[in-house]
C-alpha cells in the first residue's frame, strides 16, 4: 500500500490541471500509467475513477460559482452513457501497442483542442434540430472515447457547446466537468464489473484527483490560462 501511495501526488496533479484546463486529468494519468507498464484496461479504467473524482469536485465548485447550464448538461451526460457501456467493452481485448498508438492521435487532439480553444468564435444561436442530432452523435461518441481511454470528454463536449451552440467558454468548460459525472459513472461501473480496475489504485488516484478538482476549479478565476497551457 505504502508504495502506491504516489498515485494520489499523480491524481492530485491530474485533477489540478484538468479542472482549470477543461479537459478530464485522464490526458495524464494514462500516459503515466501505460509508461510504467500497466495494461490497457487497468490504466482507462483505474484513471476513470479519478475523472469521476474529480467531476465531482469541480462540478461542485463551479456550481457554487454559478457556471454549469443544468439543463444541457444533464441533456448531454445522459445521451453519453449507452457510448461509455460500449468503450469499455471495447477495451477489454485491445491489443497494449495498439492502444498506445490510438491514445498518442488523442493526445495530439487534445493539444490542439488546448492551444485553439480560445479562438473558437462564440455566437448567440438557437439551436437547430440538425445540431441537436448531431448532438446526440457526438456524445455517443464522446462516451466511447471516455470510456476507453479513460478521459474525459470534454475535448468533444466543449467545441460542441461553444461552435454549436453558442455557449461562453467560461460555461462550456465547466458544463463539460458536470456531463462527466454521467459518463465517468457509467463507465467506472461497466468496468468494475468487467473486473478491470485495481480498486486500491483507484481510490488512491481519486483522493489526489477530487483534492486537485477543488483546487484547480477555485484557481482558474485567477491563474493566467497561457501559462498552463504551456505546461499541459
């Protein structure tokens, strides 16, 4: 147990960064795990349990800072949930290289999705039966990639919310944590009962994972978002 006690510095660390960038702290936590040799399976589904730690601590915060829109979120996360059950049963006969090259092409998106987010233009719009399909596509699809890899899906949600819809990105960001919560659940529970998680592992990546949602969620109001961008 004593030697495992890094996994919570890891999920602090994962949790810190994520909250205040957007994006699920599984951008990190897996990288690090798949280097030092866990499997596919244990790396996605002991990382979920910190991003659903974390979701929870953020989206506790950033609804006391009066940031979520409720409605599309709960909308959202729902729609999520039938994709989170399939991306775990995916993950469980993947082949280690073959995850380590699909996870390299989502981390390059998550890189640029971090570097341009804020150039996305945002646009007052109502939203069109064609977007709502489209919608519902993407968070289908955003379920499987949460699920799978172990992330969050915020690099899919948060586009969507703000090119589609409309929505600041100082509420997109936050919404994302809260349709997290949804997809994080789901997938933690399909997984748990496909017997892939380490629950002590976990547990110890979600305590420095909800530490750090609490604390990233309080300093991104006043932390130069640049500055960590360079570092993620």
């Amino acid at each position: 147990m004593i030697d495992q006690l890094w996994l919570i510095l890891l999920g602090f660390a994962a949790g810190l960064l994520g909250s205040m960038i957007g994006l699920g702290g599984g951008i990190i936590v897996v990288p690090v795990l798949t280097f030092l040799g866990f499997p596919p399976t244990a790396a996605a589904s002991n990382s979920l349990f910190a991003a659903l730690s974390n979701a929870v601590a953020s989206t506790i915060s950033y609804s006391k800072q009066k940031r979520i829109e409720y409605s599309l979120g709960l909308r959202l996360g729902l729609l999520s949930i039938p994709g989170t059950i399939l991306g775990a049963v995916m993950s469980t006969d993947v082949a280690p290289d073959l995850f380590k090259i699909l996870f390299g092409f989502v981390l390059i998106a998550s890189a640029a999705y971090i570097f341009l987010r804020k150039k996305i233009e945002t646009k007052e719009k109502t939203i069109s039966k064609q977007m709502m399909i489209f919608a519902i596509g993407a968070s289908f699809f955003a379920g499987v990639i949460s699920s799978f890899f172990g992330i969050g899906g915020g690099i899919i949600f948060v586009p969507l919310m703000v090119v589609g819809m409309g929505m600041a990105m100082k509420k997109a960001a936050p919404t994302s944590q809260m349709i997290l919560l949804f997809a994080s659940l789901s997938g933690v529970v399909v997984h748990s009962l496909l017997g892939h998680p380490d629950f002590l592992q976990a547990g110890f990546l979600s305590i420095g994972s909800f530490i750090g949602g609490l604390v990233g969620a309080r300093l991104s109001i006043d932390v130069k978002e640049r500055y960590l961008q360079i570092l993620v």
